[in-house]
C-alpha cells in the first residue's frame, strides 16, 4: 500500500516497522477515499496524478514543520515528501507525510504553505493597493531608472531590475507588505534557511525578493530571532570593563573562601579542601574536609580563625554551604560580614585564580612523590605562602610576619655563610616594625600598579553593559551538556540593579527564584512584534476610537523638571550636579499625566441591593461648554470610557473664584449606601512637626493621585455617573467616594513602607527629609524607585526639591522652625466681614487651623464663636466685640508668629495657669535661658469649674494639660511650671480633697514635677487664661 503511494523503503527498514506502526504511517499517508483527498495531495486536473509519477524517497526531518516558537530546542524526527510537480507554471505539492523514524529536515512550513496560495492575480492586487509601493509604481510608469537600480511593470507585476558591485543581475519580485513576514521567516527561521545572521540572510532574500526597508526589516527580524539569541555566536560574550575594587591593606581583615573537590579519597577519608586566601597579604590558607556540609565548613573556619584573627569580612560564592542558614548564624554570631559574589562569575572572587596554581602543585607534587594529596597538602602551602606574589612583589608570609621564612633554601644558605650575631630584641623590634612600615607603602603602590595595568589589558574589548528594572535578559549557560545544546537561556525579568555590574535576575529555578548575576552573564533579549490584526488580540467591547499619546506620555526632561522645582540660585554646584542626576535616572517619574499603579484596586461595597439613580442637572450654555471640554480631557486620559450602568450620581461644575472651574460628582446618595472601610490617616501635625526639624527637605505631589489608582469592574459600576452629554463610568478612583482617602492613604503606606525615618506621605503629599545633603541624595533616589516601580508619577510644578524650608500642608517649615504659608496669611488678611454664621464658620475654620501660633486664639475669638449659638440669628448682629475679635485674629497671623519644632531628646516645659473664666497652657522647650514656644492651647471653663476653689481650678488646668498633651509628654519626664504655689504639694495634700485624689491619681501614669513659678515670669499661660 505504501509502495502504490510512491513510498519506498528498504528491506531493512521494512522488517524494522512493527504492524501498528506501519498502520500508523498508512493512516497518515494515505487517504481514505479519493472524495476526502486534501487540495495539498491533489495534482492538476488534467495532469497525472502525483502517486503515479512523482518520485519520492524517503526523505526525513529533524524538528517540526515549522519553529513556530523558535524556541530553539530540538524536536523529534519526522519525514516529509517534498518532491513537486510542476505543470503550466504552477507548483503542486505532493502530499507529504510523517514519519518519527526519518532522518532528514522538510523545507515545508507554514510561511510556505501560506506564500503558495497566492496567485498572480492576488499578488498584483496586493501589490497595486499597498501604499509602501506607490512611489515605485509610478517610477516604473515614467521610466525613471538610477545608474544600478530601474523599475518595470512585466504582465502587471511590478520588479526591481539591480545590478550589484560584482556584475551580478538581478530580477527582483517587489514584495507588498502582507507577505513581508512570512518571506523573512522563510528567509531566516525556516528549516532549509539555517538561522543565518544579518548578512547572509539580506543576501538569500535579495537574490528573488525586494520591497522598501527590507534590509531594515531583515535586521529587526535576525536580531528578534528567538532561536538565534539562545544559540548565540562566536565571540558573542562581550564583556563589561574592569570594576576596580578598593584595595585592603589590614591582614586578615577580609577572607576570601572557596571549596576544591571532590578528590580522591585520602587515607584519613578527606575528600574536599576548604581555601581560604587573604586580599591584602595573598597569605593563603587550606582545611581538608570528608564531606561537603556547613557543619565542616563551620569546624574549619573556627580552626583557621584561632590561628588568625575573626575577620570583618568573607566573601564566597553562593554555593550552597555558604548560604545555608547554619553557616550564616555562626558568622552572625562572630560578628562576620557576609559578601557572596555572583554566579557563575569567578573572576569576581579572588581564590579562584589561586586554585589553578594550588591544584597543578599539589598534582605535581603527587604524581612525583608517589603519595596521598593529604601527605603534600603542608608542603604545597607551604611553597605558596614563601614564594613572591606577583601583585604585591613580596611572599604572603613576610608580609603576615615580617620575615622571610627558614625554607630548605635558607638554612643552605646559613650553613654556607656561618652563624652570624644575633641582634638584641630592641634591635630587632625596632628594625622589624621599621620594615613592616616600609613594605606596607611598597606593596600598596605594587598593587595599584597591578591593578592599573589589570585593568588596561583587560578594557581592551570591553564595552559599558547597562540594563534597567524591568528589562528582559538572555542569562548565559556556563556548562553544557553537548555541543548542539543552546548557550543563552531566558528571557527572565530584571527587578533589581545592585551595582554597576550586578543585577538580581528572577531566574525562575525551583530552588531560587532570584539570583545574582554579573553583567558579562546577561544580554538583551530583543522580543518579536507580533504582526496581526488588532481584532485578534483585543476583547469586541473595545471602543472604536482608540486615544493616542503625542510626545513621551507628557514626560518632562531634566532641565524643565530642575527649573519648576529646584531653587537653583540657593544650591552649590555639586549640590545641582546630584540632584541632576538623580532627575535624570528616573525622568518618566515627572509628567504632565496621570499614572497607573498595580499595587491596589478601590473597590465599593454597598449595603443595600436597591440601585441609587440621579437625573442630569440643567445647566448653563456656557457651564455644558466647560463641562464638555472637561470630559474630552478625562476620556483622552483614560480616567473614563462613555458607557451605560444602572446607577449614577449627578456631574456637577464647582466654580470657585479666582481659581479654574472643576467637574465634581454628587456621590451623596451612593455614600450612604457604602459599606465604611476604616485605615488610618496620618496627623497633620505630626507630619509637620517631624519635617520641620530637618536641615534638607524636598516635598513631592502626585499628579492627581486619585485618578493614579484603577478601580474594580463593580466599583466603576456603582460610581456611574450622568451628565447633560451622556452618561460615564469612571476607570480610576474618583473625588468624592466614601472610602476614596482611606484606599490612597493604604496605597502611599505600602508604597513608602519602611522609609518613615525620611519619607512621610499625607495622601498624595510626600515630604523627604534628611539631616544632611548626601543623605537626601539618597532618599530622594530611594523614594523616586518606589514611587516609579508603582506606576506612579509626579508633577513637576508643584514639586520642591533640596530646599531648606519648604511650603507642606499649609506651613513654610525647615531648620527646626514653622510658620503660617504665606497664601494661607493673605487669605486671612483679606477675608471679608463676615455677615452671616456660614460666613462666620468659614472664617473659623481657616483661622482655627493655625490656632497653634495664636496664643489666645480660644478667648480671642468668643465673640464670634458666641455667634454661633442655635439661639442666634442667622444674619449676624456685627458689633464692636465681633469686630475687635475678627482683627485681632487677623492681626494675630499676619504677624507671622513661628514655633519651634518638638526635640523630643530634650524635656518639655509645660506652662499653666487658670483664672476665673478659662485656662491657658505653653509647651515649650528651653534653650540655655530662651524658651522656645512649640505650641499654645487654651479653652474656657464650664459653668461646673468656674465653681472650683483656685487650687481645683490650677490642678485642673494640669489635668487637662497632661491630657492634651499626652503626645509629647507621655513617657518621659516633663515639668509643670505654675504660679499656684500650693500645687508643689500635690501628693501631700490630695488625700484631704476627694476630688483632688482622684486628679492626682489620673496623673500617675506621668513623670513629673511641679515648679513655682511668680505670675510675672509666668506672662505665657496666664495671660491665655484671663482673656476669657
């Protein structure tokens, strides 16, 4: 049957198929029936059949039809007949077929069967509708020709007539771009292509084929080539230059450690050797061991450590010994520094070169002795630690002793020369520490040297090797198991840059997911385009019209990034220099638009099923103008997508003057239905007072933070809402939603998690401060990778970078110091009267704010706040009290008062003093004879303690006090300062008044002491509680 079929065999090859592996191969070879036959096993109508006249043999494949991944792994064998007929200019195939047990590869592949279906008449089409091959087509119409190169159109199919350098002439078929892809991976990546580089595979295409940029497209798509990049080229490993380390001159400070094995077993059953080398001396030191265990690792380095010293610093490779959890708990306990370097790396560990000359010693050694290596073991170090080191021009032990050892070659020589005098012990500890000083200098300007000329050797070929966060890298494959298998695997994902030259690479391993790799074991890993319709790749819900960015996503580049937010008059040089580069390494960080965070997804829990519903509001032609414009802006952003839902929440136009109209959205309805989601939101105060005490502060805003973070399908759902244009589900958190504060504040605590010494967000507010400016350096390059790796980005014009005081949630602050903002003064000083309790609400509230710097701010402002009573009219009656209160509050902050920020290393003084009406306290701290306001607090008394006798009313105003303060003061000791002198007997005279006791004991908890303090000297307090 097979043989009908024009598949012929051998006899050998016949007796070796079984009877169901011949089935096998009959069912897939032959059809069942001439009706279900395939087009692709089908000759031409009138010509004759390909089972009768083509000539076939058994010609097999390695790998499939096709590398479709191109994942360069070698695939099983197969057969395929490729013999064809041709009849009338047309190629018919012959059917082909599979068989596991061929030897040889089929030029048959996809992009092959695919170019086949194309006939003269489509190519023509496809030619004459591709707009790439406009221009050629009409120079092929005029005539045009260059001195190698002309057009013609020959029976409607468009060539390319080129002659090269060499004579040759070719005849080239001008390709559209449809078939583009499929003839480079014909060209390229099919079986009988070979993979080739750059070059041959432009000169195999140009021989038939051509089309514009194809020479540009033959590199994107050689260089793109999976199965090239991991199967890599000769000489491919180009090498990063030289890292020079800096040089040790401390013996044994830092130790250098590795493992030699496994070698024969010796007579006392040791099997492996521990090496350990010395930078500074290149003294070099050997443990034998019986296996390879923590536990004799631990045993050497305590039996090296008592003839040495416990270094500072070990450096070894990552093998499995050295990062277990028993060896790293002993070198934690002795107090060891641990440095592994990268894999597969040995150039970066220093015993390793010395390994080579100690195994072809000790090698030599046993072959010429006759005897175990554990025998020659003392010998061959002790070679090694007499002869002179090439960097250091001295022998390792005169550098460990100061002298020369008495080697065979010594004694010979001082039993040739005779006994000499003997120095006496002054003599020589002088004369010994006199050349151990001497040689120290000597060797370290031999190492440098050394290291210089390493350097300059090994630069030759080098070339600088960066890869950033994020990027996809080939890892190289040391050891290989045969020569056919590929050098590079991959691609894996950087996540993080650990120096110039080491990168933590997920390497997906079974037993470490991230490893260290040195530069020298990465390349780039250039991923392929996929060419296909946007259809296929896309869910059908996508809108239409897709936004398109213009520019760089609105990035700003580092010169416009330092004018918006760098005071550049008021930095050094090398300041502007630092914060120039720190700009630059994050530049995608500052931009004009929203970003996008993976961190956290806001989503709306309701309680009740009943959807909420809101009709559109009516607004003003000009008002639907605004509203409109607004919209456009939000959807080109991606914030929103026009969409329908069965809940939605009016659009509403905020117009504030002086300031730009903003589009909000009535979500009341929804939030009472919202189920509360609770997480702390940071203390302004708090914030500001550790800031301010900073030398160095720069402050950053995100660029609207609330559209930075992606909400839940549900969530966009409820938070619908209705417009006179339509109506929109938003995409990303919006202004005005219950919970929205507590989800971003969670976000910058995990996104600034463990960066609270110097980095404190409020919302979409993050102040950096630092004691010193390299200090900030750091810190602001810590908190720009977090804030980048987030997705987040920031908005340069509102950014304040290496400043000394800066503007942060309402207060200039810096230097220790804090003050009103500016704005928020001239805001104060030009309110207007107000006439109604809305107004007058209005103005407490921007003024109760700073109440801190306004020493009588309570007393002050009762005339206004008496005003406020349900048994006041609502159009206030203005008199001369309202109108003494309302300037002196004004009056207060435009004379811009300033506190100072809390020491908390240095005790609190806490001023007290009640009067008849109300009571006043002062926390301050002193300085030498200064006191130092930190804040002022006060507040009236009830009707119940104006009844008080003056001793309850003074202990009361402490007991209030303590409480209030509770922040500063509680666990550590403060003093009270009065002007009440019986409260210096509080403990003695509590037991005789009830509620005395009960004062002093709800002052336990704190360690204080009370001070007298004349009235006079005691102005602060007392003046804050007679104001009432």
């Amino acid at each position: 049957m097979l043989r009908k079929r024009g598949l012929v065999f051998s006899e050998r090859k016949v007796q070796a198929l079984t009877r169901a592996r011949a089935r096998q191969i009959a069912a897939e070879v032959v059809c069942r029936s001439e009706d279900e036959v395939p087009p692709s096993c089908q000759s031409t109508s009138d010509g004759p059949s390909s089972s009768d006249n083509a000539e076939t043999t058994s010609t097999d494949k390695m790998g499939s039809t096709r590398h479709e991944s191109a994942a360069g792994e070698t695939g099983k064998l197969a057969r395929s007949d490729t013999a064809a007929e041709v009849e009338e200019g047309k190629i018919v195939p012959v059917c082909e077929t599979g068989d596991e047990g061929g030897l040889v590869l089929s030029p048959s592949s996809r992009s092959f069967h695919a170019l086949l279906q194309v006939d003269r008449e489509l190519l023509i089409e496809q030619q004459q509708s591709d707009p790439s091959l406009t221009v050629l087509h009409d120079t092929a119409k005029d005539g045009i020709s260059r001195r190698n190169v002309s057009y013609q159109i020959k029976a409607g199919v468009l060539y390319r007539h080129y002659k090269d350098r060499k004579g040759r002439v070719l005849d080239q078929l001008v390709v559209p771009q449809k078939y583009r892809s499929d003839l480079l991976e014909l060209s390229h990546g099919s079986s009988w292509s070979g993979h080739l580089g750059i070059k041959k595979t432009k000169d195999r295409l140009l021989q038939e084929y051509y089309w514009p940029g194809c020479f540009r497209d033959a590199e994107n798509f050689v260089r793109s080539c999976d199965a090239c990049q991991r199967v890599g080229k000769p000489h491919e490993k180009n090498k990063a230059p030289l890292r020079l380390v800096p040089l040790i001159t401390e013996p044994f400070r830092r130790l250098v450690i590795d493992t030699v094995g496994p070698l024969p077993v010796s007579k006392s059953g040791y099997k492996y050797v521990l090496t350990l080398l010395c930078p500074a001396t290149k003294f070099p030191e050997a443990c034998p061991l019986k296996e390879l265990s923590s536990a004799e690792i631990v045993d050497a380095l305590l039996s090296v450590f008592a003839r040495i010293e416990f270094p500072a610093e070990i450096q070894s490779d990552q093998g499995s010994v050295f990062t277990s959890a028993l060896t790293n708990t002993f070198l934690e306990k002795c107090g060891i520094r641990v440095v592994h370097s990268s894999v597969y790396h040995p150039q970066s560990n220093a015993v390793e070169k010395w390994h080579s000359v100690f195994k072809r010693v000790l090698r030599a050694l046993c072959f010429e002795q006759k005897v175990d290596w554990e025998a020659c073991l003392p010998a061959t170090m002790f070679a090694l630690r007499t002869v002179p080191h090439e960097a250091t021009g001295f022998s390792p032990a005169e550098l460990v002793y100061g002298r020369s050892l008495r080697s065979p070659l010594r004694m010979l020589r001082e039993s040739w020369e005779g006994q000499g005098e003997d120095p006496t012990v002054v003599e020589y500890v002088l004369k010994l520490l006199d050349r151990m000083h001497k040689t120290q200098e000597v060797v370290e300007a031999n190492m440098q040297r050394a290291q210089a000329k390493a350097k300059l050797y090994y630069d030759r070929g080098a070339r600088e090797r960066k890869f950033e966060v994020g990027d996809q890298v080939m890892l190289l494959r040391v050891s290989k198991k045969n020569k056919l298998e590929v050098q590079w695997e991959g691609p894996a994902k950087v996540l993080q840059k650990l120096s110039e030259t080491n990168y933590a690479v997920e390497s997906g391993g079974k037993r470490k997911k991230v490893r260290i790799y040195h530069c020298n074991l990465l390349k780039p890993y250039v991923g392929r385009k996929e060419i296909v319709s946007l259809a296929w790749n896309t869910p059908e819900e996508v809108p239409t019209e897709i936004p398109t960015w213009e520019g760089k996503r609105g990035e700003y580049d580092v010169d416009t990034v330092i004018a918006k937010a760098v005071k550049t008059d008021v930095l050094t040089e090398d300041q502007l220099s630092d914060l120039r580069k720190v700009i630059s390494e994050f530049e995608g960080l500052f931009s004009d638009r929203p970003g996008r965070t993976d961190l956290v997804c806001h989503d709306i829990g309701l309680t009740k099923s009943t959807p909420v519903r809101s009709k559109a509001y009516r607004v003003s032609p000009r008002r639907r103008d605004i509203l409109a414009e607004e919209i456009e802006s939000m959807l080109r952003l991606g914030v929103i997508e026009a969409a329908e839902s069965d809940y939605t929440s009016p659009l509403i136009l905020v117009e504030v003057p002086g300031k730009d109209p903003r589009p909000c959205i009535d979500y009341r309805r929804l939030n009472t239905i919202t189920r509360d989601q609770t997480y702390p939101i940071p203390n302004i105060e708090e914030r500001v007072e550790r800031v301010s005490a900073a030398r160095y502060i720069s402050t950053l805003d995100l660029i609207r933070g609330y559209w930075q973070v992606p909400l839940t399908e549900r969530a966009s759902r409820y938070a619908a809402f209705i417009s006179p244009l339509g109506t929109f589900r938003p995409l990303m958190l919006s202004f005005g939603l219950k919970n929205a504060p507590f989800c971003f504040s969670k976000l910058m605590d995990s996104v600034l998690r463990g960066t609270n010494t110097f980095a404190l967000p409020y919302l979409d507010d993050i102040a950096i401060f630092s004691a010193t400016w390299q200090e900030h350096v750091s810190h602001l390059r810590e908190v720009f990778r977090r804030l980048r790796e987030a997705g987040l980005t920031v908005k340069a014009e509102k950014c304040q970078l290496g400043r000394a005081e800066v503007t942060y949630l309402g207060h200039v602050i810096g230097q220790g110091c804090r003050r009103p903002s500016e704005i928020k003064v001239a805001a104060v000083g030009s309110f207007p009267r107000p006439e109604t309790k809305t107004q007058i609400r209005s103005f407490l509230g921007l003024t109760g704010y700073y109440q801190r710097y306004v020493a009588n701010y309570s007393q002050v402002a009762s005339p206004l706040t008496d005003a406020l009573r349900k048994n006041e009219p609502n159009k206030v009656g203005w008199d001369e009290k309202k109108e003494q209160a309302f300037q002196s509050l004004k009056k207060a902050l435009t004379e811009r008062p300033v506190l100072r920020a809390p020491d908390y290393a240095q005790p609190f003084f806490v001023q007290c003093d009640a009067s008849d009406r109300g009571m006043g306290v002062v926390l301050c701290q002193k300085e030498g004879d200064e006191e130092h306001p930190i804040l002022y607090a006060s507040r009236k008394l009830t009707t119940r303690e104006e009844a008080y006798s003056a001793s309850e009313k003074e202990c009361a105003c402490l007991v209030w006090a303590a409480q209030k303060l509770s922040c500063y003061l509680a666990g550590a000791p403060f003093t009270f300062e009065t002007d009440h002198c019986p409260l210096t007997w509080l403990q003695q005279m509590s037991p005789k008044n009830g509620r005395l006791l009960r004062w002093s004991l709800a002052l336990q908890e704190f360690n204080f002491r009370v001070t007298y303090k004349r009235g006079k000297l005691n102005s602060n307090a007392d003046t804050l509680s007679r104001m009432y």
